[in-house]
C-alpha cells in the first residue's frame, strides 16, 4: 500500500485512544523490553527489525505503553527506507485505538523527516490502512 506523506497532517476517522496508553519514539531505556515484546509477541523476524530501528538516527521505533508495559509497536525503514512498517498490538490490546495512534505517529515522523510517501509492506488488514491514513493499494504487474 501507498501512503501519500506531502500534505500528512491527521488521521481519517481515527479514535482518539485510550488516555492510559502513551505513544512516543522508542528511547534507550526502551531498547530491551522493546526487543523482548516484540520477540515474544510477533516473533525473531520482527524483532531483528527493532535493532535495525535502533541503528537509525534518530530511532525509528514508536512505542505504545501502559502502566509501564509496552503494549503496542511501530517501525519504519527496516527492511528499505521509505517502508513502514513491521507494526503490531498486543492481541489483548487490540480494537482499542492503539494502532492507529501508533500508525499516525510514525507516518507525521517520516512526513517530518521529509519522505513525501511510504510504502506499506506486507499488509494483512487493507482497510485499517485505508481507514487510518488514506493507504491505497499498489497495483504492480498491470
């Protein structure tokens, strides 16, 4: 999918989330307890992902944390620059806004940083991204 970043500002339609959950950029106290959810969460794949986002000036991870629990996560250009993605939630913690908060922050980073599009990967659910920030599909072999 394709995110057009030029004119990013805000979300379609998206929840304003739940007050107990905090989305920030991944810092270095993070780094651990990031790497160990995601391992756990989603698996060694996704989380190699996590020391590529460290290995990036500034971090390109996002947190999302409740009560001092990493719930949710958010990377960009781990696998190409311009992609985002991987992202996942909690399964607990999913339907509660968590993701789209952590979908908006990440894409308002790379729009700041100067990325006019980003390319979503891999994506399972179409219409979350359709949804949460106007992704559409990409056409190839046409």
């Amino acid at each position: 999918m394709l995110v057009d970043l030029r004119e990013f500002t805000s979300p379609r339609d998206t929840p304003s989330g739940v007050p107990e959950v905090a989305v920030r950029r991944a810092d270095e106290a993070d780094r651990q307890r990031l790497f160990s959810f995601v391992a756990a969460e989603f698996g060694d794949r996704w989380a190699a992902g996590v020391v590529v986002a460290y290995s990036r000036e500034p971090v390109s991870a996002f947190v999302a944390a409740c009560a001092g629990h990493i719930v949710g996560f958010a990377c960009y250009d781990i696998a190409y620059l311009d992609y985002f993605g991987p992202m996942g939630v909690r399964e607990a913690e999913r339907g509660r806004g968590i993701g789209a908060r952590l979908v908006v922050a990440t894409l308002t980073d790379m729009a700041e940083r100067g990325y006019a599009y980003a390319v979503i990967g891999d994506v399972g659910p179409t219409e979350f991204y359709a949804k949460v920030c106007g992704a559409v599909v990409i056409r190839t072999g046409q």
